[in-house]
C-alpha cells in the first residue's frame, strides 16, 4: 500500500508542472477577493480538497475495474497496453497536433464547464468545495495517466490511495498559485507546460515497464499472481 501512496505522491508532484500551466488561470480566476483573508485561505483549501476527493472517487470506480483485471491475470498485459496507448496519444497530441476528442467527451467536457460556470457565480464558501470536484472531472492527459496507474493496482483500497495521494501530489503548486500566482510569471508557466509531454511520455515507459516483470524494485517489479479459486471436493 505504501508503495502506491509514494508512487502517487511521486507522480501528482511532477504533474504540478501542467497543473500550473493548465489549471492555473482557473485557480487565480477563484472569486475570493470579496471574502475576508482567513476566508480566501479556507475557500482555497476547499477547492483543492474537492479536486482530492473527486480523484480518490475516480480511484475506486476504476481500482474496483483493474480488480477484475487482476483477477483475470491480465494485469501485466493490461500494464504494457496501457503505456503503449498513452504513449501514442501524447505523440498524437503533442507531435501530430491531434488530440482525441470524441463527440461523448465534448459534451461531457461541456456539462462540467457549464456547471463550474455556474458555481463561479456562486458566493457560498462551501460551493468552492463542489468547484473543485468539478474540476477534477474535467480531461486532463495527467489524470488519465494515473487513472492508468490506478487500473494496474491489486485493490480497490490501493486504488483510491494511489489517486489520492496523486492529487496530494498536486497540492503545493497549486496552493502556491493561488496565494502567489500574481508573482509567477506567465512565461513561466509557459515553460513548464512544455515539459508536460516529457512527462507523459516517461510515466507511460514506466507503465510499461511495469508490465515488463523486470524485476527492477519501485520501476518494474514481479507483479504478483492472481489469487486463484479454492477449488473444494466437499
């Protein structure tokens, strides 16, 4: 268990880089300048807890989906497909300039905009809270990279862990943004989006490491086996 809490943590600090690049006009667009200073920190704080919550859901929705795999036997295979895939979506994305986006995701992607829209709108502190579980809804290459991650774990438990510690991961740079943002730079974070697709592309060669069995602590290690039915004559 340990091991995805320091692989999630691990993985969420290095995604700070497209999450100050991409969520960070987001971030300094939170309306809490009308609230009081210890207001402002707390509405703050609720937003990026809601975007912790929203990945730790998402972990047991798909930890509870790569359990079949693993009880399958396909965890290793499922592994080395899903680092392949990403890494041709990256390439896609980044080289070819051709994202997928399918019509489903638009839409999807519209309703949650729409509805952030609106909870912008809102001057209820705990609707800061709702805005970040909205957020953590939205598409993003790094949440699908560890929603991969989470799909190769052994539980559902493991799951939820490894995305909540990724959107722990997540939590200094974007605190730092919205306390500090004015005094970051817009070539900055310009910069550190450019490192974003360095970053998919090494944590998908890790996934298919993974699937690899290697035997290489932390970067490819024996994947265990399936826990296979008890068999009873009686």
């Amino acid at each position: 268990m340990w091991q995805a809490s320091i692989a999630g943590i691990l993985l969420g600090l290095v995604s700070s880089f497209h999450c100050v690049g991409m969520c960070g006009p987001l971030a300094l667009a939170l309306p809490v300048h009308h609230l009081q200073k210890m207001q402002q920190g707390f509405a703050v704080l609720l937003y990026n807890l809601g975007r912790v919550i929203t990945y730790s859901l998402l972990g047991g929705l798909f930890g509870w989906l790569g359990r079949g795999i693993y009880i399958a036997g396909f965890q290793q295979w499922f592994s080395i497909v899903m680092g392949s895939v990403i890494l041709l979506f990256a390439f896609g994305y980044y080289i070819l300039n051709r994202p997928f986006s399918p019509a489903w995701l638009r839409k999807f992607n519209g309703s949650i905009q729409h509805l952030m829209g609106r909870l912008l709108q809102s001057k209820q502190v705990h609707h800061y809270l709702l805005l970040g579980m909205a957020n953590g809804l939205l598409p993003c290459g790094l949440v699908y990279l560890a929603i991969a991650g989470s799909l190769t774990t052994t539980g559902i438990g493991e799951s939820i862990l490894f995305m909540a510690s990724f959107g722990t991961g997540t939590l200094p740079a974007m605190l730092i943004l919205s306390f500090f943002g004015v005094h970051i730079k817009l070539s900055l974070r310009q910069q550190m989006r450019k490192a974003v697709p360095f970053i998919i592309a090494g944590m998908a060669v890790l996934l298919i490491l993974r699937g690899l069995n290697l035997g290489i602590p932390f970067v490819s290690p024996v994947l265990a086996d399936a826990p296979q039915p008890v068999i009873s004559c009686h």
